[in-house]
C-alpha cells in the first residue's frame, strides 16, 4: 500500500507539473503577440516617375479615417515634352476628322483632383490638317500649339503651353465623341477627358 501511494502521489505531482507547464505555455504566447513589433507602413510616393519624366502628381491609397477617400491635390500636370515629330503624319482620313469643326473638352475626371473638369470646360479645340490646332476660349484664342496620331497606339499627341491639355493622349472613339486617357509612356495623370465634336461654330 506504501508503494501504492507512492506512486499515486508521484502521479498526481506530474499531473499538476504538466498543468502548469501548459498554462504558462499559453500566457507565454499570448505577451509575445500583444508585444510583438507592429508592421512597417510604408507610405506610397506622392509622385510617380515612368519613363524618366515626372508628368503630374499621382496619389495611391486611401484614407480611412476621414470621409473622403483620395487625398485631393489640386496641382497642374508637369510640362513633358511630347515628341510629335517622332511619328509620320497621320492619314487622311484621320485629318479630315479631327479638322471637321470643333472640339469641346466638355467634361474631365481624376480621382486626385475631382475639381479637373473647372480646367478643361471653358476650352474648345480647332484642328488644322497642317496638324496645328488653337485652343480657344470664348472664341478667343489663346494658345496655338502642333498635333500627331499614333495610329499603332492609338494616342493623340499635343505640343503646347497649356500643362492641361499638353501630353499624349489614350484615345477612344465613338463618332464624333473622344474620350482622352491620360495613361501613356508619358501622361501618368490618370486623367480622363470627354471630347465632343461640333461642325458648326460654337456658340460662343
């Protein structure tokens, strides 16, 4: 019976050793998660380079903590230099339909400066096929600049002083209606602008 109890006692006492060694176990674990070393955010770059050109500002991200989302930055596109000497002249066809009437930038979108289309909505375009154009507003003109087509990619290239309208162009038609993507080898604007065709003259 002694060398019963012994070992009984003797269980017990690994039964206990075995509880305890559990239980500092988990608070063990539990301190090393509440004291583990938070994530390094890294915030994401407030501009964005491609192509060796800083062409605008471009904001990633949200922010959570407020209402709204993007943050706004209302800052003109940087000047690039748009190469539409690069290209051979566009076709005929493409000449005559840019050239026919005028152009209205009637409505632009970026998710960074959702105020944009106060830039563009008092701008009306006139192509020549000598791929010149004026940039008029209330018939006023007030920049000339010069015009290609990339007809492989699809953009429209325009060389002038406006920061808003000089760049190359994404462009997707549907008659007389463009819509301009400012997702290119240079124009990293992210912005988009609707451009409605007119044959008469505006009413100024």
């Amino acid at each position: 019976m002694l060398a019963g109890d012994f070992f009984y006692n003797i269980m017990k006492v690994n039964i206990i050793l075995g509880i305890i060694v559990i239980a500092v176990g988990i608070l063990t674990c539990k301190n090393l998660q509440k004291t583990k070393a938070p994530e390094t955010v890294v915030a994401a770059p407030a501009e964005e380079i491609q192509y060796g050109i800083k062409a605008s500002h471009v904001i990633e991200g949200e922010r959570a903590d407020t209402v709204q989302g993007t943050l706004q930055i209302h800052k003109a596109p940087r000047m690039v230099q748009v190469p539409v000497d690069a290209f051979p002249p566009p076709s005929a066809s493409k000449k005559a339909y840019l050239s026919t009437g005028w152009w209205h930038l009637n409505m632009a979108y970026q998710p960074s400066d959702t105020t944009v289309h106060h830039q563009y909505q008092s701008k009306w375009l006139k192509f020549r096929e000598d791929q010149t154009f004026d940039l008029l507003v209330k018939g006023k003109i007030v920049d000339t600049g010069r015009w290609n087509f990339d007809a492989a990619k699809n953009e429209i290239l325009l060389s002038c002083k406006d920061p808003y309208i000089n760049n190359s162009w994404g462009v997707q038609e549907k008659g007389f209606v463009m819509i301009w993507k400012g997702n290119t080898s240079i124009n990293v604007t992210g912005i988009q602008v609707r451009v409605v065709g007119q044959r008469d003259t505006p009413n100024w």
